[in-house]
C-alpha cells in the first residue's frame, strides 16, 4: 500500500480486558530476523492494551517515535494519556511503563523507519550507553514529552503546538464543514497525518478516527472539512531520521 494514501485504522475501541495485540497498518512489524529491504520504509501499527493487561516495562527504541493515543486512557511513566494525547520520544530515549487505565487504551506507534525491536530497561542499559557513545546527541537532551491536541484552537488554520529547530513539530487543524486548510509542506524527516475527530473524505472514501497517511519530505497535505467537517493531527520528525541500530 502506498505511503501516500490514507489507511483506515481498525480496532481501536475493541479493548476487551485481556487484549494486548498489535496491528499492522504500514511497513513490516518490529522483529531483528527481517531482510534489509524488509525495512525500508516508514512504520505504523496500532497497539491494542487491555484493562487487564500487564504495564509494559521500561524499554526504549533506536529510532525516533510518536505514539498517538486513539481511545481509553492510561499513563505513560508519569505521563497521563487519553484519546487525543501524542507522546513522542527521541530514539535511545528510555520511556514508561504504560499502564492501561479501567476501559484500556489504545495507540498508534508511528515511525519515520523501522525499528527492529525493543530494548527493555535496565537489561539493556550497557548498549544504551554504548549507542549513545555513538550518537551525535547528548544523554541529557534526549525529548520524552506529551502534547494534548484536545485544546481550543481558531478553525481553518493550522497551530503548531510544539515547534523546535531540529523540524520536530506538532500541528492540528480543526475544519468545520466548508473549509480548507491552507496546504501544508513536510520537512525533510518525513511526518504522519492522523484524523483526530470527524470524518476525513478522501479520494472518494470517508476516514474515520486513528486513520493515518505516511507524507515524506516536502510533499503538500491539502485537507478539507467535507460536509462532516474533520480535525487532523500532523506529527513531523526531526530532519535527521537514520536508525542507529538494527
């Protein structure tokens, strides 16, 4: 499926106390045994967290990540999150545990390459340190934050709610029925687009909730209310996108 369309999101409010499952919307599931060209490409999949479900632990990632958090609530280390909260972390960054709340939570985990799986702390803390020896980027300045998208903002034009040198950004734009949003140009990290609220109508389909789009470098999101009107999210990774590790 290309990157460039728009792909529906399925079972998001199916949270069932025992469910932990992941779903595969783009690219290849996180597994070490895949083939280079197996990797290629931006990552998405949908993490499904019953109420009854264990915390996952402590772990960190050799990529950069946003997760967007589709239905329930839960807490993310000292981080509360509900439908309409974004989390981001820097690759080697190490973030949770993430505990689901009473009705569960679910999320999409949005990367701009594929990861090869997770290291759980404090198992991995020697490569930690030895991968941080290697990065460009001090341990201190390593980003592990929340954003709420749920915030009064003026209809029809986009608000970046956090916006920093590196390219990182976070936009939302609600569009009531009738309007447009004046196009948006991704940088050179790559950025997913996710439909918070409403329906997105688009190339003859409606896209409800949790949908996402996969938009690369200088590509133009052209979006608008339709008759349902809509609310979407931009997350846009740092212009420097390499994973640091298989």
């Amino acid at each position: 499926m290309s990157g460039s369309q728009w792909i529906p999101v399925e079972g998001a409010s199916d949270l069932p106390p025992a469910r932990l499952e992941r779903v595969i919307s783009l690219g290849q599931i996180s597994t070490p045994d895949l083939a280079p060209a197996q990797r290629e490409g931006p990552q998405a999949y949908l993490v499904a967290q019953g109420s009854a479900t264990d915390p996952l632990s402590v772990h960190f990632h050799t990529v950069d990540q946003f997760q967007y958090f589709a239905h329930g609530s839960g807490v993310v280390g000292s981080h509360e999150v509900r439908h309409g909260t974004v989390h981001y972390s820097d690759a080697l960054t190490p973030y949770g545990p993430l505990r689901p709340g009473e009705t569960g939570m679910s999320y999409l985990t949005l990367r701009a390459v594929h990861d090869g799986g997770v290291r759980y702390m404090p198992q991995s803390k020697a490569e930690l340190s030895e991968l941080l020896d290697r990065s460009d980027r001090r341990a201190g300045d390593r980003r592990n934050v929340t954003v709420e998208l749920a915030r009064p903002v003026e209809p029809g034009r986009w608000h970046h709610l956090r916006e920093e040198p590196d390219g990182l950004r976070i936009s939302v734009v609600d569009l009531p029925p009738g309007t447009e949003a004046a196009p948006l140009t991704i940088g050179p990290g790559g950025a997913y687009a996710v439909v918070v609220a409403g329906v997105l109508a688009a190339a003859g389909s409606r896209f409800e909730p949790g949908a996402l789009r996969w938009l690369g470098d200088a590509e133009v999101l052209e979006v608008d209310g339709g008759a349902e009107g809509v609310q979407i999210a931009v997350l846009q990774y740092p212009g420097r996108v390499a994973a640091l590790a298989g």
